[in-house]
C-alpha cells in the first residue's frame, strides 16, 4: 500500500443492486451477483477507482464480497455502504448513504444479519428508522462510519425538495445541521448544481462544514453511470487521498481534498522527500506531488 498520494482517486458510493428490488422493483433486476463483470466493465471505462453499493436499508455480504474481489483487477477500493432510510424528525424521512470501515469481516457479516433478524429488521417500520434507531443499528454493527446526506437539488433551489433530501426538513434544520457539521457530505448528482453549492458555501460562509460529493445513484448496471438507457450528465468526485476507508474519511471531511475536475490546483516543482536522523539513523519521508491549497 503507498503512503503518499499520487494521483487523485475517483468516487462512487452510491450503487444500488438487486437487493433493492423491495424499493426499486424491476428498476433493480439486472443487478445481480453474476452480472457483476458488467458493473465492472463500466467501472473502467469511466475510470472509477473506488466505489460502494448502497442499497436501500439492506446489506448483501456476497455482492460485497463478490464486487471487492475485482480490488487489484481494475478498482483500487470497493468500500461497504448502505443507503438507510431514516425519519429523522419522526415525520419526514430522508437517506443516508452510510460507508462503512472494511477492515472487520466478521462485523460486516454481523451487518448483515442486523438486517434479517436483528435490530434492523425490528426497528424497520413503515420502509424507514427513526433516527434513534438509525445510531442505535450503527452502534450495535460497531463499525467505524461516515454519514453523506442524500441531497439531488441546490441548497438554493426553490423547487420543491425530492422527498428524500434532506432539505425536506426545512431551512432552519438544515442550518442547524450544518452548524453542527451533523453530516460529513451532502450528495448531489446533476452536473448543473455545482456552480449553486458553491455559492451557496461562500454566500454563507460555510464552506469549511459544506463538503459536497456526487454519486451515480446507478439503478441499472446496463447503462451505468446512468441508470437508463436515456443521456444523463453525471458528474464524478476526485479525492487527493489514499484508497482506503481511513484516507476516505480524511477527504470527506475537509473540502480541500474534494473536486470534479481531478485537477488539485496545479502540479510544479515540489520536494520529493525530507531526509532526517532519528537516532543517527538517516531517515527518508516521501511526500506527494499533489498540492493542497493552503488557506489564508
């Protein structure tokens, strides 16, 4: 594994499979484990290199399991998500697309189970979980996790929000949840909404706590990143960080490390390694070419 970024990561987290049949129906049908190869080959095509299938408030340890298999053979990171969808003021309900840390089979297989026996199919009710049953699942899986807020519109825009945003709560809880840096990203997928979040982060001066990611939300593996066979302008997250669930985190959670563009402001003259002594013994610490802008 390298210890220095060398090149930008791209992202999608959100990937439904057949196991969200029981929310998308026929929309899901293809997406089975033996179709996987073409998930695969899409992946490579549009250069993905780390991605997530988060279904709705399921977890499949095979189709997990059969996905990473292609880590080294075309994809760098296949992460564990689910999509939860949770009442989270008891009325509205909104989705999260929750990754989880990889690193402990056993618990992902315990994910699992919570879903067809335990607390996750007990506190399952009207096709969501009430926020205190949404943490207390997390805790019970005891996994490390990041929470990215299902977001398709603009904080700006004046439409009515999709019903599953999380702007469905309303403006004040929206700040409110910002303020309180509630979330670790907020999803958008159309292309156009980049320009709006971004000036809504800077017109607000929020764009140390407004991290924005942008995922597929790929119901149809034939069509991916689209989810038909009808033209979509799906937009992709680069992230300078390492493949792993622990460099995921540190991208996710500073807005420095996120773009569409792949480009981290310009590549120059850099030093390429500091040499020091510990001890009398000649150290050498490499460092990356990928500049982070500094702030003010």
């Amino acid at each position: 594994m390298d210890k220095i970024v060398e090149k930008p990561i791209k992202i999608d987290l959100h990937i439904h499979s057949v196991f969200s049949s029981h929310k998308d129906g026929k929309k899901v049908e293809f997406n089975t484990e033996e179709n996987i190869p073409v998930l695969i080959s899409k992946l490579k095509a549009n250069g993905v290199d780390m991605c997530a299938i988060t279904d709705h408030d399921r977890f499949n340890y095979e189709m997990y399991k059969s996905l990473k298999a292609y880590e080294g053979k075309g994809l760098q990171k296949v992460l564990p998500g689910v999509e939860f969808s949770v009442k989270f003021d008891g009325k509205k309900t909104i989705h999260i697309v929750t990754i989880f840390d990889d690193r402990d089979e056993e618990r992902l297989k315990c994910l699992e189970e919570l879903f067809e026996k335990g607390i996750g199919k007990e506190k399952y009710i009207n096709d969501a979980y009430l926020r205190e049953d949404y943490f207390a699942l997390l805790k019970e899986v005891g996994l490390d996790f990041i929470m990215i807020a299902h977001q398709k519109k603009t904080p700006t825009s004046t439409q009515k929000p999709h019903k599953s945003d999380v702007m469905t709560l309303g403006r004040e809880a929206f700040n409110d949840l910002l303020f309180m840096e509630y979330f670790d990203a907020y999803e958008f997928r159309q292309r156009d909404n980049e320009i709006f979040n971004k000036k809504y982060s800077l017109d607000n001066d929020v764009k140390e706590k407004l991290r924005f990611v942008t995922g597929s939300d790929c119901h149809d593996w034939n069509y991916y990143p689209n989810s038909s066979d009808s033209e979509e302008d799906v937009k992709f997250t680069y992230l300078k960080a390492l493949p792993t669930f622990k460099g995921l985190v540190m991208a996710i959670t500073d807005h420095h490390r996120i773009n569409y563009s792949g480009s981290f402001w310009g590549q120059g003259r850099y030093i390429k390694e500091l040499c020091i002594k510990i001890k009398g013994k000649k150290n050498k610490i490499p460092l990356s070419s990928i500049l982070v802008k500094c702030q003010e």
